[in-house]
C-alpha cells in the first residue's frame, strides 16, 4: 500500500508547496462512505499543513478503481495532480508558467 501524503511529498520534491485542493470525496465503488474522506475540505484552496493532514492515509495506487482523491498541488514552478492510466494511480506534472510556443517556420 502506498501513503498518498509521502507520494505528493515525493513527487514535488524540494519545491515548497503554495496550496493543495481537494476536488471532491472518494468516489470509491467498493465503500458508499469511506471513513477517509471526513474531515476533509473539498474545492477550496489549502495551505500545505492543512492539506497534508488531510491526505495522509494508505490507498491502492495499482491497478483497479482510484483509490485517492482528486487533487490539485501548485508550486512556484509546476503543477501537480493524480494520474490514471490503465487502473495505476501516480502523481504527474506540467509547468505552472510555460513558455508559449511558437510557430513554425513556413520557409
């Protein structure tokens, strides 16, 4: 089982964290009311410390039904959020402020 505060903890690495929201409950199809979703604070931007708190509990990040909440973690630098493909859980990123692409020469 993985800890899904250690892996958000993992995943930004140095990169102090500004704020973390919480888009919803679990929508677990095996439990219609999960124990880990009390106290949690849903849609409205958290401080890491608030956050965290809430989030640090065990989960299945294999295959199957998410396991964990949806959630958005903002740095200086990037932007985080929960993954699926094909059942396993991860967290990835994308830069916070790209650069804009340009367009292609047509020469």
């Amino acid at each position: 089982m993985a800890n899904f505060k250690r892996d958000i903890l993992e995943a930004v690495g140095d990169e102090p964290i500004e704020a973390i929201l919480i888009h919803g409950p679990l929508n677990s199809i095996y439990i219609d009311d999960d124990p880990r979703d009390n106290g949690i604070i849903c849609g409205k931007p958290l401080s890491a410390e608030q956050a965290l708190a809430m989030l640090d509990y065990e989960f299945d990040d294999g295959f199957g039904g998410q396991d964990c909440h949806n959630i958005t973690v903002w740095t200086a630098a990037n932007v985080y959020y929960v993954h699926e493909y094909d059942g396993s859980i991860s967290l990835e990123s994308v830069q916070r402020n790209p650069p804009a692409t340009q367009e292609p020469d047509h020469d």
